[in-house]
C-alpha cells in the first residue's frame, strides 16, 4: 500500500506528530490475530491512516464523525476522487492566478459563504471545504453556535490546495481497506464492537481553561456531559471484551485539583504523551503540553 497516503486536511487536535508515541501504547493482542479497527471521532485521521498501512491483519474498518461535511469528503476522496480533483485544480488555478492578496481575500470569502449555505454538489461542497481548510487562518476548522464555518482569510502565498497524488493514494487506501464510513453520534459505532475489536478514541478534548476552548468542529458543544457519555461507552466496550484507547486532555496538569478524567476513568491505565500545540492565535501559547492516554489494557 502507497505510503503516501496520509490527512487530507489540517485538523485542531490532528495526531500525525503523536504517532510514534501512540504506536508504542497499542495492544499487542492486535498483531496477533484480524480484528476490527473502530474510530468514533476520525478527524483529521492520522492514526487511521497510520493503522491501515501498518496492519494488514485488520479484517473491518469503521470511521465516524458528527461533522457531516468531513464525512462527506472523506466519502467523495473514496468514491468520487477524480471528479474532487479535477475541481480543486480548477479552483487552485484560478486562486494562484490572482496575485494581490485583497483579491485573493475576495474569492476566499465568496467560497466561504457559498460553503455556509450548504449548496451545490457532494463533490462541490468536498472541494469546497478543502479548499477553505487550505487557504483559511492556520488551516483551522471551527464552526459558530449556528454551524457556520467562520475562520478567517490566510494569508499565503503559493497554498498547495489540490495535492493531487496525495488525494489518490488516500483514496486507494481507503478502498482497498474497505473503509465504513459512517455519520453521527459516536454511540453509534457500537453496532460493529466484538470481542475481536480495537477501538482509538479522540474525542474534542476537554478544556485546560476558559480560554483554551476549542470543541466546535461541528454545531454543538463537546462538554462535560458528553465526557461522562463518553466514558460510560468506554464502559460499555470493556463489558464486551473490546480493547481501546482514548486521547484527552491532561486538565490535572493545568490544574492540579481538576481530576475530571483521573475520577472518570480512575479503573483503567492512564498514561501521558507529550505533545506540541501549533494551532493558536496567540504563538506564545504554543509549544509542548501533556495529554492524557486511557486505556482498558496494560
């Protein structure tokens, strides 16, 4: 399988630099027999991507998100590719031609309100999404309280915005593993849970503070009720003899007396990873942090 095949598109909380750290916490029963590889929040999929070309004994995949417009690209990058191609370099041409940045500026908020009006094709709104993800402040995805895409212009001056190999070979990886790709509540995913299945959560991340919110990938917030949702279906795959693992903030470590998850999940592994957070407006908040990792195994 092409190794090339990796995040279409840059996500808040994406794992692509947590890989090798993640990989050393995996279950060793994985290597051993097939089994079947769940993600209840895909994201951006790093780790998908990541698990797909390193195992071959996955014998069913199945990927899940709320967010329906990042469901629908990754169903349109698995069936429809070409069409999505030939599209983003019509939209890149005519983006890259346009040589002042107030201009530029132009198209992208035209782009921006016709992708909020949820108009046009599949292919159309796919395209339109990569597009904003590429060309938009930091490469941000964030919504307002009415579902609406509201980052701003960015301002770059040559943005890759139709990778076109990069595009193919996610599209082969995702066919030739027969990906399920489902939308909705992450509750859902448990219609595919057994005794044979690996289960990588990562979930919108609790925040550290007031300020460091950032759950709305989707309408609606990801709060503390749904956390303890969460864990009682973290509870609900241990009964069934299911492996998994969960990615969330270390809100202890900001707070010493915030012992949410360590209550939460104080019946299972908790480990911490470490991290580097480059999505800010602010760069002095950048930089390394620690981030919780539950497992029901050793």
């Amino acid at each position: 399988m092409s190794k090339e095949a990796k995040p279409f598109l840059k996500w808040a909380g994406g794992k692509g630099q947590l890989l090798c750290q993640l990989s050393e916490h995996l279950p060793i029963q994985i290597s051993k027999e097939p089994f079947t590889y769940i993600e209840p929040f895909v994201g951006g999929g790093a780790m998908l991507f990541y698990m797909l070309q390193r195992f071959g004994n996955i014998k069913k995949t199945v990927i899940n998100d709320v967010n329906e417009d990042l469901i629908l690209t990754y169903r349109t990058i698995k069936d429809n590719v070409e069409s999505l191609i030939i599209r983003l370099a019509e939209m890149e041409k005519k983006y890259l031609a346009i040589e002042n940045q107030e201009d530029r500026s132009k198209v992208f908020y035209d782009i921006r309100e016709k992708y909020n009006q949820h108009d046009g094709t599949e292919t159309e709104r796919a395209a339109q999404l990569v597009f904003l993800n590429k060309t938009c402040f930091n490469g941000l995805y964030r919504v307002n309280g009415k579902g609406a895409f509201n980052v701003p212009f960015g301002r770059y001056a040559n943005p890759l915005i139709c990778n076109t190999s990069l595009l193919r070979a996610d599209s082969e990886l995702l066919n030739s593993a027969k990906v399920e790709i489902c939308q909705g509540d992450f509750t859902l995913t448990l219609n595919d849970v057994d005794d044979s299945t690996f289960v990588y959560l990562d979930p919108p991340y609790r925040p550290l503070d007031a300020t460091s919110s950032f759950t709305a990938y989707a309408k609606g917030d990801f709060n503390d009720d749904d956390q303890r949702r969460l864990a009682t279906y973290c509870h609900e795959l241990s009964s069934r003899d299911c492996l998994w693992m969960q990615s969330n903030a270390d809100c202890s470590a900001k707070n010493p007396e915030d012992t949410f998850f360590e209550e939460l999940y104080r019946n299972y592994h908790i480990s911490r990873v470490f991290a580097s957070r480059s999505i800010n407006a602010n760069p002095a908040k950048r930089g390394k942090l620690t981030e919780l990792l539950i497992k029901n195994y050793e």
